[in-house]
C-alpha cells in the first residue's frame, strides 16, 4: 500500500510539472518585457540635429553649373512604439545655408513628414535602420553685387517631395534617455520657378537634391 501511495504521488507530480513549466516560462517572458526599452505602448520624444553636405543639379550662381553646400539642420521628432522596437511617428524640420562671401547666397527649407525604425536588439545598445518621408518648402536667394553694375539678384521657390534611408545606432540610460548617432541619404524633388529680379523674368524650374547627413539626437521615452 505504501509503495502504491508513492508511485500515484509520483504519477500526479510528473503530470503537475509540465503544466507548470509554460506558466513559468510566460512569466519570465513578461518580466524580459517589461525591462525592454522600447516596448509596446511607449512615447518618444525628442530633437535631432543634422550636418549635412548637398549637391543639387541646377545653380543659380554666375559662376558654377553645380551646387555644392555644407549646412546645419535641426528636427523635432514624435512617435510611438505600436510594437516592440518598432515606432512611427512625425517630424518638423528646418535648415539653413548661407555664405556671405563675394557672392551671398541664402538656402532655407521647411521639412514635414513621417518616419519609422526599427531596432535590431532587444538591448540598451542597439543598432536601427530608419526610413522617413516628408513634403518640403524650399527658398534660395542669390545675390552679387558687380562694380560694372551687373548685379545678380536670382530667387528659386519651389515645394516637393522626398524621402531619406539611414542606420544609426541608439544607447537607451536609465530606461528614459536615449542617445542617438546616424548617418542618412536625403532625396528632394522640388517643383518651382526661378526669378531673375534684375532682369525681371519668371521661369518654371523642376530640380532635385541630394544629402548625406551625419546625425545626433536625444529622445525622452514615456513611459506607458
């Protein structure tokens, strides 16, 4: 009797504990998620500044057939996590360019749109491939000022599209601050006129741009 006693005791621990297995499992499952950063249900919010070097096909200047420039750039980001290491949000952006040397030349954009990553890890360190794509206003002055008195005084104004692809790599400190480094390629299509203020004409002017942009940001995650 005794040893049938313990072989049912045996019997109803061997089926108990494979039954208890999975619940522990999810259970550690869960306690691994909730100590991901970039969780489910979570807000980033930050800024991210930009320096970037742009070659444009056209040129306004007396002097050069192609436009080449290096200029600053600044944008504040929004987004939310919908899934683990995956958020989407928006972005509002400027930049600006100018040199004030013999020939004044002033480049200001206005950028709005959305943008998505992912991060590849389930760590604090992490790298991510990013996508973004935005609706553009772009303004160009060109001014020269000749002691022959032919002046130059261009204008180009123009709206658009474009779209950049770019791989960074985030650090995430005491589940709050995250710190961002990335490197991107930026395409503008642009749809405008160009106005030559001296001579008083108007012409109807398609060009395009292209950036590479060396990033760095700081972002806030909300917690849920």
């Amino acid at each position: 009797m005794r040893m049938r006693s313990i072989a049912v005791l045996g019997l109803c621990l061997g089926l108990a504990f494979p039954a208890a297995l999975p619940g522990q499992e999810s259970a550690d499952s869960a306690r691994v998620d909730s100590l991901l950063p970039f969780r489910t249900g979570r807000w980033l919010v930050g800024l991210q500044g930009f320096i970037n070097s742009t070659t444009s096909n056209f040129s306004l200047s007396p002097l050069d057939s192609v436009n080449f420039t290096s200029n600053h750039a600044l944008e504040l980001r929004g987004g939310y996590l919908f899934r683990d290491r995956l958020p989407v949000g928006l972005f509002l952006g400027t930049s600006r360019q100018s040199s004030r040397e013999q020939f004044r030349r002033e480049v200001e954009e206005l950028l709005a749109g959305f943008w998505t990553r992912y991060y590849l890890t389930r760590t604090r360190a992490t790298l991510y491939p990013e996508f973004s794509l935005f609706f553009a206003n772009y303004l160009e002055r060109n001014e020269l000022d000749r002691p022959n008195g032919e002046d130059v005084d261009r204008r180009v104004v123009g709206q658009g599209v474009g779209f950049s692809l770019g791989l960074g790599f985030a650090y995430v400190a005491a589940d709050i601050l995250v710190f961002n480094v990335a490197l991107d390629t930026n395409y503008l299509f642009l749809f405008g006129r160009r106005e030559d203020r001296v001579l008083g004409t108007r012409e109807p002017l398609d060009f395009s741009s292209f950036q590479f942009r060396f990033a760095v940001g700081v972002e806030i995650l909300i917690r849920k």
